[in-house]
C-alpha cells in the first residue's frame, strides 16, 4: 500500500529575473528634445512558502520537482516600470521546515497557518536610463539590466505540531488510544510496526476545549542508531511539547521500558528530555492491583502517571485530565 504520509521532498526552486531598465527619451509634438524618461524593469518572481492548515503532509509536492517563477517586464516610456513577475506560492502544513540542499542551511520554518516567507527572492529590476541623468551627461543612453534569479534545490521537511506526542514501543496500544479518544481512525493490529506513518487527532476535552495528541511510530532500541523505522520518524517528536510515553501494563518490567524510550531519546536530540512527560500505563485491564502497586512504587519521584484501558474505557478521563494539566503548565513550572 501506497502511504499518502510524505514528511520528506526534496524541490527545485527558480525565482524570475529582474526586468530590463528601459533606454529612452521623451518625444512629443512640442517637446523637440526631452529628457531621458526609461523606466525600471519589473521585479522577479519570488518562490514563497505559505503555511496552511488544511495540509498534513508534503504529498501534493512527491511529483512536482521544479517550481519556476516568471520574471519581470522590461521598463516602458513615461517612467513606466515594467510589471513584477508573478509570484509563486507552494502551501504546506504547519510545522515544515526549509533547508537548503547544498549547504544544509535552515531557510525557514512554517509554524502559523496563513503565515509567509519568501524562501526564494526574485532579481530586482534593472533602472531605466532616467536614473543616470546628470548635470553634464543630460541624455545617458544606457539602463541597467535586470537582476537574474535565483535558482537553489531544497530541501522540505515535516515536522508534526501537536500538544502531545505519544511515545512507544511497536504494540504498546498508542493507536488503540488515539482512535478512542479522538476522532482519528489509524491501522490497528496485535503486531508490531502496525503504524507506518504519524496519525494525528484532535481529543476533545471538557467545556468544549480540546488538544492534539500525534501517535509516532513506535521506537525499538537502537531506533537512534537507524535501527526499525530509525531516525524516519524520530524528528516528529522535537515538536511536541509534552510526551506521553506509553508502557503496556503487563510488561515483564515497564519501567525498564520507560529508561530505555528515554535513552534512545537522549541519544537522538538531548533536549527531548527537557519536555513534559507524561506516563501512561496501558492496558491495565490485563493487571491486578498488587501488580499495579509494584508498578507505582519504582515510578520516578514527581512523574505524573495514569493506568487506564482503552479497551474497558477506564482511566480515560483521567488520562485527559493530567494531559490538560501538563499543556496548560504555567511557564515558571516548566
């Protein structure tokens, strides 16, 4: 099956070159020797990248390698400057980032929806011979050039925004959760690596609020050293400011679990440490309560946790609550 999640593209991009400065002279019936009047070349097209809401993935950019902008008019008579080559506007969803290819240098980053930056910037226009015009040179017959554009390859890559990003192994349950508590509909299965891709849902909460939760594909030890589906989806993670790290319940030691999601974390990017973190114990239906307490009492110190069951629906709202709790942390507790 054909994955319509792409996070990772790879484009051409050529801003417009500047129009041509324009070499001329007024003429007119009763003006037997007017001065120079060529106008400015218009500006290049600029290549812009646009965030936009609506988008959750870079698949619209798979096929469509090279983006060339036009470029700008030539300047006219009367001062006319020539008109400005049409800009292009590539639209992607909030949370990517553009590299240049050669030099790997960040270009920009898309976080607000509507919002705009000019990745690629068009050639200015050439000015018309009117600018050259001096006390003892009154009639320059000579203009600038336009500008010619830019051309670069670059790199586009997604990282997903949510409020919180579910940490795991293959299997842990984290899609299981994401499709009770939110409207999300990810590929459920009793094997590892049923997800592919990131999911994301919109969980809602109480007086009509709600938060996102992004379900990463699970992690296997070794997965910052490419091991599994390795560093693929690893960077997702940088943009969730709070981590729930997943646990089943009936592992043989689930807090060995949690150090080793948390040193593969470590190894990966050190500042994923620094977020939020949540523990979440699934599957707890499949424990009794003795079990549970000797699950608690080797939790770290001041770690928020919760037990509950997406298949029995206990522990939910609970889940949610501690979740709210963490986003809406004020910022002298973080």
């Amino acid at each position: 099956m054909t994955s319509n999640f792409i996070d990772y593209v790879k484009i051409n991009l050529k801003s417009g070159n500047g129009g041509k400065g324009f070499t001329h002279f007024r003429r007119e019936k009763f003006v037997d020797k007017g001065g120079p009047d060529g106008g400015d070349g218009g500006r290049g097209g600029h290549i812009i990248l646009r965030g936009n809401k609506q988008l959750w993935t870079l698949i619209h950019l798979k096929y469509q390698k090279h983006f060339k902008a036009e470029s700008g008019v030539t300047g006219g008579k009367s001062k006319s400057t020539g008109r400005q080559g049409e800009d292009i506007i590539i639209d992607v969803p909030l949370g990517t980032i553009a590299r240049n290819a050669e030099t790997n240098e960040r270009i920009a980053e898309i976080i607000e929806d509507g919002q705009e930056i000019i990745l690629v910037p068009g050639g200015m226009g050439g000015l018309g011979n009117h600018h050259f015009k001096t006390s003892t040179k009154q009639a320059p017959e000579y203009s600038q050039p336009g500008i010619p554009g830019t051309e670069i390859w670059c790199i586009l890559e997604l990282k997903l925004l949510a409020d919180v990003g579910l940490v795991g192994f293959p299997n842990a349950g984290k899609s299981t959760l994401l499709s009770s508590i939110s409207a999300a509909k990810p590929e459920i299965g009793d094997y590892p690596f049923t997800t592919l891709v990131p999911n994301l849902g919109v969980v809602k909460y109480r007086d009509f609020q709600s938060f996102v939760m992004a379900d990463i594909p699970g992690i296997i030890e070794g997965a910052s050293e490419g091991k599994g589906l390795g560093l693929r989806f690893l960077r997702h993670i940088e943009r969730n400011a709070n981590l729930l790290f997943l646990i089943a319940s009936d592992e043989a030691k689930p807090l060995d679990v949690y150090k080793t999601l948390v040193k593969e974390l470590k190894a990966f990017n050190p500042e994923l440490l620094d977020k939020n973190r949540i523990l979440g114990f699934s599957k707890s239906d499949l424990i009794d309560e003795k079990t549970k307490q000797k699950i608690i009492k080797k939790i770290p110190e001041g770690m928020p946790y919760v037990f509950f069951s997406a298949v029995t629906q206990t522990g939910l709202n609970e889940l949610k609550d501690i979740i709210w709790e963490n986003i809406n942390k004020p910022e002298e507790e973080l």
